[in-house]
C-alpha cells in the first residue's frame, strides 16, 4: 500500500516537473557588476585578518609579514581602483586616472624605512607595534618605550 502511494506521488512529481516550460519560469534577477569584486574584497580582509593573527601567534616572520600583507594591500588596492572605474562608467564619466604622488625626500624615505621598535620591560621582546600586553610572556606592555 505505501509503495503504491510512494510510486504515484513519484509519477505525479516527474510529470510536474516535465510539464514546466523555460518560460513559465520566473526571469533570473540580473547580477550586480559589484557582486564578484565585493565578494574578492571580503576575502581579501579576511585573509588580512587571518595573517595578523598567525603573526601575533609568532606563526610568520616580521618579512614574511611585511610581505604578505604588501601583497594583499596591493591586491585590495586594485580591486577598490576596479569598483571605482566600474562605478564611474555606470555614472556615464570617464574614469580618472589618480595622479602620481609626489617623489619624498630622501630623509623622510628612510624614516619610513626604520621601523619603531617597542620592547617589552618584562622580558625584552621587541615588536614593530605598540600592544597591550607583550606577546612573548603575556605581561602589560604599559611601560614599554621606544
């Protein structure tokens, strides 16, 4: 008895779904030109995220860091260019290339370049950022100094 009924509901199912037409179906809600760079600037942040961590964890060298996250900023930075440019041609403007920042002085290239070091007064440790608590012995990092 419960066969029967199974296999007349199967046939009543596969019926329905021979008799639908491609044109009785709903149109498809067309996709946002946003859509595949918003989801391409949410991974990038998250991967951002995640690589913070395994620093903070001590899981990345301070280059291997640096380097990454050059990467990862360089990448976002070409998808945030790509928005704009797909925003202003939905605007109907041509798209305007930003200008080329100005060269720095030498002086100031190379403070960039030494980065600040904050040492831990408990144990020593050095870090490239201020923290709150030293992430080698956990202690407060208050009294850090530069």
């Amino acid at each position: 008895m419960i066969i029967a009924i199974t296999s007349v509901l199967a046939i009543a199912i596969i019926a329905f779904i021979l008799t639908i037409r491609p044109r009785d179906l709903p149109a498809a809600e067309p996709e946002s030109p946003f859509a595949h760079l918003d989801d391409r600037k949410a991974a990038i942040y998250e991967n951002l995220r995640d690589l913070q961590f395994e620093y903070r964890v001590g899981k990345l060298s301070d280059t291997d860091y640096q380097n990454t996250k050059k990467d990862l900023q360089k990448e976002l930075a070409t998808v945030l260019a790509e928005v704009d440019r797909l925003k202003a041609q939905l605007a109907g403007k041509p798209a305007v290339a930003a200008p080329a920042p100005a060269p720095k002085p030498k002086a100031e290239r190379a403070a960039e370049t030494k980065p600040i070091v904050f040492v831990c007064p408990s144990c020593g440790a050095t870090f490239e950022k201020s923290l709150k608590f030293c992430g080698e012995c956990g202690k407060s990092m208050k009294a850090a100094s530069a």
